[in-house]
C-alpha cells in the first residue's frame, strides 16, 4: 500500500450496497479488497498510514493505548487501577493547574478587586476580631493580632476552606465525569491548587498585619514549607475520601461544615494552646492541632518540636490510609454517583 | 371437487410463488448466509489486513451495568443507615416497562436499573457499528461503558487503540471563557502540548469560521455559533476508535453540509466506528454492523438490513 493513497471519496457507503442476486457475494467481496475503496479495505489502510499523521490531533504519535476493565478483577487490580489514576492524573497536571486557576478567574469575574475580594473580608474579620477577642483575653493587640491574623488565615483560607470543598471536588465536575474517562486525581489536583491559589491571596493579610506591628518571624518561617506539603498531601487525601463519599451521600457537606465548625473551636485557632495551661492535656488528641502547628509555629517564628511533628505525619499517614482504601474501594462507582 | 381442486389449486399457487420466492428467497439467503449474516467476520478477514493484532479492536464480554437510581431518601447517609439497621426483609423485585431497562433492586435494597445485561461482542479493525433501539435500551450507556465512563459491574470490557467520545457537543465548554480559551482548555483535556494547542487552535479557528467572535465569550454567541465551535473542538481529534452519539445530526442546513464532511473525515480516519442513532438512514449507510439493544440486552446482531429489516417490523 502506498503511503498516502488518494484522497478517498467523501460519500459513505451507497445506502443500498448489497443489491440482492447470485452475484452479490462476489461483488462484495470485490468491494471487501478494496476496489471500493469505502468500506473499509484501502480506506483503512490509507488511514493508518497517512491519517496517523493528522495534524489537528497531535496525539496519534502515542503508542496504542489500552483499556481494560473487569468488573472481577478483585482488590488487587482495583488499587492498581486506583494507582494508575493517580500516576495519570499527574501526567495531566497543566490541565488540572488550568482548570483551578480557571474556576478561580471565572468566581471573581467581573468584580472590581477580583480574588482580593477575599482578602478584603479576611482583613475586616481579622481587624475586628482581634480588637474583640484581645479586650476579652486581656492581652495586648500587638502580641494578639499576629498570632490571630495567621490563624485565622490559615484555617479560613486553608484547613476549613479545602476540607469544604474537597466534599464538591467530584460533584463539582459532573460534566467532565460523564463526557470522558478522565483520572478522578486531574479534580483532586484541580481542588487543591484552587485552594492554595485562595490562600496565597489572603496570606496579605498576616504579612500586613507582620508589617503594622513590626512582627517579623525570621528564618524559622521557611520551616513552615515542609508543613504546607503536608498539608497539600493531606488535601488530596482530603478530597479523594470526601469527593467519593459526598458523591454518594448528598447529606455529608453540611455534616462536614457542622464538623469543621466544631474543631475551629476546640482548636487553637482564635486562642493559644498556652492559655489552657495544665487543662490542654487532650489537644495533641485533636489531629487539627498538630498539623495547624506545622505551619502556624514557623510563621510566628517558633520552631515546631519533634512531638508536633510526629502527631502530624502520623495523623497525616493514617488519614492518607483511609482515604487510599477508601478510593480504591469507590473509583469505579463516582461516575455513576456523581 | 371445486373446493379440492381450489384447495389444489392453493398450494400450487403458493407453490408457483414460491417458487419466485425460493429463487429469490434462495437469492437473498444465499445472499443473506454468506454475503449477508457471515459478511461481518468475512469482511473483517478481507478488509482488515493481516495485522489484526497491531490494529484497535473492542472486545466486550458479558458485560452488565446496573445503575443505581437515587431518588430522595438513599442520597442519605442517615436515612441508608436506618434501612439498613432495621430493613431486612425487602424483597428483591423486577419490574418490566416498555421501554428502558428493567428495574430491580439489589442486595442492599437499592432501586437499579439493569442498564445492560450480559451484552458481549467483538469489534475489529474496520467494523462500524450502529446501535439501534428504543430510548433507554441501553445505546448511550453502552458507549459510555465502551468509552471507560462506566466501568462494568459484570463481564469486562477491553478498548485497544485511543478512544474518542462524541457524546455531548458542549462537553468541557465553558460560557464565561472565549473561544480561543476554550480551545486552549479543550486542548489541555485532550492532553495536548503547546504545539498540539496551537494547530488545534489553527484547525478550529478555520472550521467554525466565527471571525473576531472567537475572542469574545461565548455566552455572546447565538446557539448556531455556540454548536459550530463545539462540533469543531469535538472533531478535530482523530481517535482510532470512536465512540459517537447522534447528537451531531443537529444544526443548521448550511452548516451541516460541511459538518458533515468533516465528520465524515474523521470516521474514515478511525479504525473502529460505534453509532447511535434513530435516524435508520445514517445507520443504514454509516454502519457495517447493527446491535439492536433492547432492555438492555441484545436483541440482534447482524448486518444493517438485517437488523433494520428486524427493527422496522416490531
């Protein structure tokens, strides 16, 4: 077969083209090698040959994919599969990075300060709370605000804001779901980097506040980073376990929002551990407390201790385990959830 | 006498025409045996050349989908653990409508619908095939099942080659984004390069001929423009294996004249074509295979005027 044969002609098949009679097996056999040209025989070749090089597509240079899906393929082939979703879904990273800075651009269209709209409320709750809460704590602005202003931040815009949204992380992409087979991590990535993409707007606001009060942490801030990224593993694992049971039971986001309401306040967020004293011997039990801590030390200039550390991986791990078994037990059934 | 002669005369009648009828009925079996019920395999033999295993195939087997229907209380997590705690007599039952799949309930009480049923069939390089059936016969699942949206509740499925899925024309498009922003998104779904965007981009932008509108947002378009840029995104892949609903019969005249040709490009361009539609015409000169699906299940699986003929009687 040559390369490229003519072009083959538009018509499709005649709409009659086993016309009744001795001779028909004959002549469509003649058609069947290709004499015909449309039904299949050159056609296909010369689709092979030249229509791999279409140039719009510029994924036919791919070796062939497959797809294989056995609904007996037992808990083995289902963590593989949970793990190829994974591994795929990375791959698409630009796609998952566009769509989270898209669905941020898209929220804040068309207002005037764009996603500092956010940082406008954060900065106003901050400013009045801090003038509340340090009148009711005895304490002084200037030692109050910093600490106030970065907690506020981080769980607002960061620990509440993600775990609310991890719970719309699939349902919030029912079109795509049902339109093409796409990993379900392109959505988790999709949630995540849209929340940090929210927290980076509103972290102006404890730098503000650093520079009002001339609060600087020091190097000890970096210490912070390793705490963000483990944050944004517990984020993913955040949304792959509340994506896939929100998809299921519609009634869990409001449970979530009770839940989270909850923790903000037995978590030191608007107050200090230490002002619980001898009493706080239950907080390293609240897993929101060590891993606030991650961060929030770091960015007030303590360095976070071992213990800390630890309660927060080991958190993080047994979090991660339970949602990996989760996903791998539900991958195949969000598409028909959500 | 009369009435024997007359009843005599009956069968030879019957016979005479019979006898027209065997020449042809002999025709159109011979016709129908080798050339028309055998054509799929033979033809694959003669049209798929000697590589089958380098080429895209679609292997289904037994495959079953159950949908869960959610309607009101099993949405819940409350209301689930209720049932589940104190319900433990309902009694499985199977309902049969018109049309669609049959409902029933499984283990856990749910309402399903049997989407597909034990649905098994091979496809090879070359084959395009129709479905056909009533709405709710299980034709847009199957190809969502085929397409890996669906993932088999029983039996497997296997797709070698890329699969491309035509099944919503506005699928991924957002109305607050602009054309060419659309296109750029389109192409990031696909998994496209910066090279790969920009001769999608180049491609679309020739084919939905929308002038300076490509820069404008697309809640500005009127809805023939809007179906322009979706078809043209939605066409411009060229996957060995598509999978297409019939919604690309929609539009305007003018344009479904070229819309047409494009999509005939793209068909010619994949190895293997899965249809459906209710328009018997397109299935009738598209196709090389017909399923017609019915609950679910396959009813008939042969050529186009087989199964058109089959289809066309009930």
């Amino acid at each position: 077969m040559n390369a490229l044969p003519p072009v083959p002609p538009p018509a499709p098949p005649p709409a009659t083209p086993l016309a009744p009679g001795p001779a028909a097996t004959e002549r469509r056999d003649q058609a069947d090698d290709g004499r015909d040209g449309t039904p299949r025989g050159s056609d296909e070749r010369g689709a092979r040959a030249g229509g791999s090089a279409a140039p719009p597509a510029g994924v036919a240079a791919l070796p062939r994919p497959v797809l294989r899906m056995d609904a007996r393929i037992g808990a083995m082939g289902r963590a593989a599969a949970a793990w190829a979703d994974l591994r795929d879904g990375t791959r698409l990273w630009r796609l998952a990075l566009s769509l989270g800075f898209l669905d941020i651009r898209l929220r804040y269209r068309g207002s005037l300060l764009g996603p500092f709209w956010l940082t406008l409320s954060s900065a106003v709750m901050v400013a009045s709370m801090g003038a509340v809460f340090s009148l009711l704590f005895h304490t002084s602005l200037r030692g109050y605000l910093p600490f106030l202003s970065v907690s506020i931040i981080l769980w607002q815009a960061g620990i509440g804001a993600l775990a609310g949204e991890a719970c719309t992380s699939f349902t919030g992409a029912e079109q795509t779901i049902r339109s093409m087979r796409m990993p379900f991590t392109v959505q988790v990535l999709r949630t995540v980097w849209r929340n940090l993409l929210v927290l980076a707007h509103n972290i102006v606001v404890p730098l503000a506040v650093f520079a009002i009060f001339g609060a600087w942490p020091g190097v000890e801030a970096v210490l912070s980073l390793p705490g963000l990224l483990l944050w944004i593993v517990d984020g993913m694992a955040a949304c792959f376990l509340l994506g896939a049971i929100c998809a299921r039971f519609r009634d869990i986001p409001p449970i979530v929002g009770s839940l989270l309401q909850i923790a903000y306040y037995v978590t030191p967020v608007i107050w200090n551990p230490s002002q619980l004293g001898a009493k706080g011997w239950w907080l390293p039990l609240n897993p929101f407390f060590p891993l606030m801590e991650v961060v929030r030390a770091p960015l007030l200039g303590h360095v976070p201790s071992a213990m800390i550390w630890e309660a927060a991986v080991g958190y993080s791990l047994a979090f991660c385990l339970v949602s990996a078994l989760l996903f791998i037990r539900a991958r195949s059934r969000i598409a028909f959830w959500v | 006498m009369t009435v024997d002669g007359s009843l005599g005369m009956l069968p030879d009648a019957r016979n005479g025409d019979g006898q027209g009828g065997d020449v042809r009925g002999n025709g159109v079996r011979s016709d129908d045996v080798p050339g028309h019920g055998i054509p799929p395999p033979e033809a694959l033999d003669a049209g798929a050349p000697a590589d089958p295993g380098d080429g895209a195939a679609v292997t289904v087997s037994a495959l079953s989908l159950d949908f869960p229907i959610y309607h009101g209380g099993s949405r819940s997590l409350k209301k689930t653990v209720l049932s589940l705690a104190s319900n433990r007599m309902g009694r499985s039952r199977d309902t049969d409508a018109g049309t669609g799949g049959h409902l029933g309930t499984d283990r856990t009480h749910r309402v399903v619908v049997r989407a597909l049923r034990e649905v098994s069939f091979t496809l090879r390089s070359g084959e395009r095939l129709g479905l056909v059936g009533h709405n709710g016969a299980g034709k847009s699942t199957l190809l969502r099942a085929l397409g890996g949206i669906y993932e088999p509740v029983a039996g497997s499925v296997e797709v070698l080659g890329s699969v491309g899925t035509l099944l919503d024309p506005n699928f991924g498009m957002n109305l607050d984004l602009t054309g060419r922003e659309n296109i750029v998104l389109r192409g990031r779904y696909a998994g496209l390069n910066g090279t790969g965007i920009r001769a999608l981009e180049a491609d679309v932008e020739a084919f939905a001929s929308l002038g300076p509108f490509l820069d404008l947002p697309v809640r500005t378009y009127s809805s023939g423009m809007v179906v322009r840029l979706g078809f043209a995104l939605s066409t411009a892949a060229a996957p060995q294996v598509l999978l297409m609903d019939e919604w690309f019969m929609a539009g305007d005249a003018k344009f479904q004249d070229k819309a047409h040709r494009r999509l005939e490009t793209v068909v010619r361009g994949a190895e293997i074509l899965v249809l459906t539609s209710h328009t018997l015409e397109i299935l009738r000169s598209w196709c090389t295979r017909l399923i017609w699906l019915e609950h679910g299940a396959i009813r008939m699986d042969g050529t186009p005027d087989e199964v058109l003929a089959a289809y066309a009687g009930v």
